[in-house]
C-alpha cells in the first residue's frame, strides 16, 4: 500500500523555469491538497480538490496550478518559478468525515524545490 | 478565523524527562483535534486526534486531552526517548468542511 506518493524529492529550478510536481495516491480519497511548508511557518495551503474535476484555492494560490483529471493524482503546477517559492511541497489526501469523525490525512514525503 | 497556535521551539530534553508542547486553538463550532509529527526528511504523520470535548488522543507513549473550557490540546509524554526527536505539528479541522490549520511546527530533540 503505497499510500501518496510525490515526485520529484528534490528539484533545482532557475527563475522563469516551469514545472509540475506529482501526486498520486491510491487510497480511492475524494480529498486531496497541496500545502507548502516554510522554515518557521507551519504549513500553508496552496491549493485543494474535493473530487475529480474540481479544484479549488487555498491560503497562497498565486503563481501556482492544478488539475483534478482522475481521483488518483493531483498534479500542481509551477508555470514562472521566483526564488518565493523556494520551499518544501507536501500533498495529502483524506477520505473526509463521516458524521462528527475526521479521518485525518495522509501526507506524501514532500518535494524540496529550490529557484535560484 | 480559524486558527492553531503552539508554544514554539525548539525544546530540548533529556531522555526520559517529560514533555509538554502547548497548543491552543480558535475556531467557531467543535472542530477536531490533531497531532502530526514529521521525523527528519519525511512527511508528516498522524499522531493522535480528539474528535469532541474531554476526548483524549494516545499513541506511542504521547497523550492530549481535548479542552474546550480552555481551547486548548497539549501534548504530554511521561518519559520521551530519542526517537521522539522530530518536530510536532497541532492541527484543527472545523467539522463543517474539511481544511485543516496548522500550527507553525515545535522541534523537539532528545539527547541521551
């Protein structure tokens, strides 16, 4: 059970470069997000998806992408990289709630980016 | 809005003595209580949660008691090991959507 799964773990990037970070999990979640992780800063979240075919903004969406095409993935977009987005991605998927009952979330292992 | 604040780091102990990371919460309604931790160059992993008021969250050793007089979820362990070193996340989930908040992260390293 692979669980969520990102690719690439770590990536050099100059400024005005493009690129797509990967996410997929094989969980059969409805939910998944992208949060970006700051020395000192907690996790914010850039971006989030209740279910194929829709997305959604978080806290810090400018300069960043997604698409929710199939349950499994939900890839995030990077198109102008500027040395702010200099950080470590994670992406998480959950089943939701039941009732009162939140199942929490699953992290992938994060993608550490660095724009120079 | 919503928010998580918990006391901040980095805290070192020695092994074996007690730990406590206070972390507090604002939110409307009766959100759920979490703890992650994130062990060096991994994601971050589910500790513990409280889903209502006077529930109370264990695994591994660790211990949070879910307070609404005092909007408060503190994390407690008795004897801490090295192991334990890693930073520890709190995080609330409004049980009307299904964001979650995060506390800014309280590194935490046990030395022999």
């Amino acid at each position: 059970n692979a669980g969520v799964t990102q690719t690439p773990k770590f990536r050099i990037l100059k400024i005005g470069q493009s690129m797509t970070l990967q996410c997929t999990q094989d969980m059969n979640h409805n939910y998944m997000y992208w949060y970006r992780q700051d020395p000192g800063m907690g996790l914010k979240l850039i971006y989030y998806s209740v279910g194929a075919g829709i997305t959604d903004k978080g806290e810090v969406p400018n300069g960043y992408n997604v698409s929710r095409s199939t349950t499994e993935d939900f890839p995030l977009r990077l198109e102008l990289a500027a040395p702010s987005q200099t950080s470590v991605y994670f992406c998480a998927s959950s089943a939701g709630m039941t009732g009162a009952r939140h199942y929490g979330y699953t992290f992938g292992s994060g993608t550490r980016l660095t724009v120079v | 809005g919503d928010s998580v604040t918990q006391m901040e780091g980095p805290v070192t102990l020695s092994e074996e003595a007690f730990l406590t990371i206070n972390c507090t919460y604002t939110a409307t309604g009766y959100p759920s209580l979490f703890w992650y931790v994130q062990y060096p160059g991994e994601g971050l992993q589910l500790l513990l949660k409280a889903t209502k008021a006077d529930d109370k969250g264990s695994n591994k050793g660790f211990e949070a008691t879910y307070r609404k007089e005092t909007t408060s979820f503190h994390l407690e362990k008795g004897s801490v090991q090295v192991s334990d070193s890693a930073v520890y996340f709190c995080a609330l989930s409004r049980n009307t959507g299904n964001q979650f908040y995060f506390g800014t992260g309280t590194s935490l390293t046990v030395i022999p």
